[in-house]
C-alpha cells in the first residue's frame, strides 16, 4: 500500500508501507479522508510528540468498515481499559494510552485497524464534517475545562481555535475574543461569531484558552487571566514555559493542561459537527500530501488554508 509516513529526518514520505500491525478483534477499515494536524507537524519536525520513523500518521479520519460498508469516525485515542483512569472514563489520559497515528498506524493510506469501541457511526455528515469531529472534541474538552465562562478569549485562529469559537458559539456564549497575527485567519474567526478580532491579546477574561502553545502565547494567556480566572492550554509548539508563581498564587488563578476529550465529548462533536461551517477547510489528494506537509513544516504554507484535509480514495 501507498502511505505518508514519517522518515526519521524531520521529514514525512509517500511510499509503500508494510501492511498494518493490529491487535486482535481490531476491526479493519478503509480510510477515505483524513486531517493534517498540529500534532501531525510537531511530532515530525521537533519530536513532540516522539514518533518512531515509518510511522504512517493521521489520526483525524473518516473512514468505511470492511465488513459492513457503514461510515464511521474513529476516536485515535486507546486507553488500556485496566486502569484507574480507565476505569473513571479518563481514558484520553490513560498512562499507556495509544493515538492512533501516533503510536501505532494512521489513516494516511488506504487501510487501517481501530478498535470496536473507537468507531462511532458518521451518520449523516460530509466527509468534511466527519473528519472535523476529533479537533471539535478536542476544543470542546478544552472550553469545558474553562469554565464556560461569559468572557473568553482564545489565542490562535488555527483549527483547535476556531473549532474553539464554534464550540462556544454552539453552547451559548456571547463574548469571544480571537488573537492571531494571520488577518485572514481573524476574517475566519469574524466570520464564525468571535466578537472582538485583534492580533494580540489585550484586556482581561475570565478564561483564556492558548490553541497556539508558542511561549508568548502561554505568557500572553496567563497575563490576561482575571483573578480568580483560568487560563488553558492546549498548544503544544513550545517544549517549555516559565512563568511567575506568584501572579498565579495572589489572583488564585488556574493554569490547566488540556489533552483531548472523552467518549462523550466526542459524541457530543458529532452532533456539533452537522452545523459544521467548512470555508476554511482545504483539500489535497494523496499523491499532494508529502508535498504540502513538508511545506508546512518549512513555513511555506498558505495561512488561509487553515486545515489540510487528504483525501485517501
């Protein structure tokens, strides 16, 4: 089979791939569309998160079940099921969890293996739809954990960030604020409901939600926190932070990791995902992948084309 997968050197590749290694029971797919994401970028070019060299990534994907034909959205993220945060429901931060494209076999090619319990019926969205549900479950875990609060901001207006602002516009919050130094990237955010549109934040908010994870971005985010706020993070890009104990200890401000989402935060994206607005999303076939991926890990990608969907068929 034909697939993306990461070379060793900061690089990804399209060629022939072994057939996928799967655990029993797993049930066998055929992959048709799938997401370049952050994750994507940053586990090639800086090894966060590390990826071993061949690696078929993707883990943003739709896909139809061998044995029935049925669409389905797959959850990537595998807990163990044995353990204590297995057993409470917080698989997505199982210590032995698995991501699917991450540490074990992705979507960039035509086949691959989830389990039983990752595979949710896609009903009837698009394919667009569909493949945006992962980075919708990812932003609603990440405005769960804010609080919901009345006035929030959110650093970023790539996929996490405006799937962010959907999210929020969703559950009935009026007063969003969108930073990011892309204009076009602002118009994508004006356009889905964000009230105030600047390329750096300024002011105060009860929750502050980093999708960029650049350090001015993490310190940006803290410093615009409320006393008594909550500032999120959920960008990965820098590998380290600093930051003032003491801001944090006098204003009883929160700093909270957020990573993924649970099995009924991505249930709940599927149905979030039907209202879905796909303007921003950009199209590629397989055979343009290695191209566009590694141009987007030279700084070389359009920045209009927020999300890079492939299509695998």
């Amino acid at each position: 089979m034909e697939g993306l997968f990461f070379d060793g050197e900061k690089r990804v590749r399209l060629g022939e791939v072994d057939p996928h290694p799967h655990d029993a029971g797993d049930v066998e797919l055929r992959a048709t569309l799938a997401g370049i994401c952050g994750t994507d970028l940053a586990a090639v070019a800086k090894g966060t998160p590390p990826v071993a060299p061949g690696t078929v990534l993707g883990h943003e994907f739709v896909a139809v079940r061998c044995d029935d034909g049925r669409r389905v959205v797959v959850n990537p993220l595998i807990g163990c099921g044995q353990c204590d945060l297995c057993a409470s429901g917080r698989d997505y931060i199982c210590r032995k969890r698995a991501v699917i494209g991450i540490h074990r076999p992705g979507a960039f090619t035509r086949t691959v293996f989830a389990p039983e319990s990752s595979l949710f019926d896609a009903g009837g969205l698009s394919d667009r739809q569909a493949v945006m549900v992962e980075p919708i479950a990812t932003a609603l875990h990440a405005c769960r954990l804010s609080g919901l609060a009345d006035r929030i901001a959110i650093i970023g207006a790539g996929a996490i960030g405006l799937s962010a602002v959907f999210v929020l516009r969703q559950l009935g919050r009026t007063e969003v604020t969108v930073t990011d130094p892309a204009r076009c990237r602002l118009d994508y955010a004006s356009a889905m409901g964000a009230d105030v549109i600047e390329g750096r934040l300024s002011g105060e908010f009860e929750a502050v939600i980093d999708c960029a994870g650049a350090t001015s971005a993490r310190e940006d985010a803290l410093a615009a926190s409320a006393p008594g706020g909550r500032a999120v993070f959920v960008g990965l890009q820098a590998p380290e932070f600093t930051f003032r104990p003491g801001f944090l200890i006098s204003g009883e401000r929160s700093l909270l990791g957020s990573f993924g989402y649970n099995r009924e935060e991505f249930k709940e994206a599927i149905g979030l995902a039907a209202n879905f607005d796909e303007a921003w999303v950009h199209e590629i076939s397989l055979s343009q992948a290695e191209e566009a991926f590694n141009g987007m890990i030279a700084g070389g990608a359009d920045p209009g084309h927020v999300k890079t969907h492939v299509r695998i068929n």
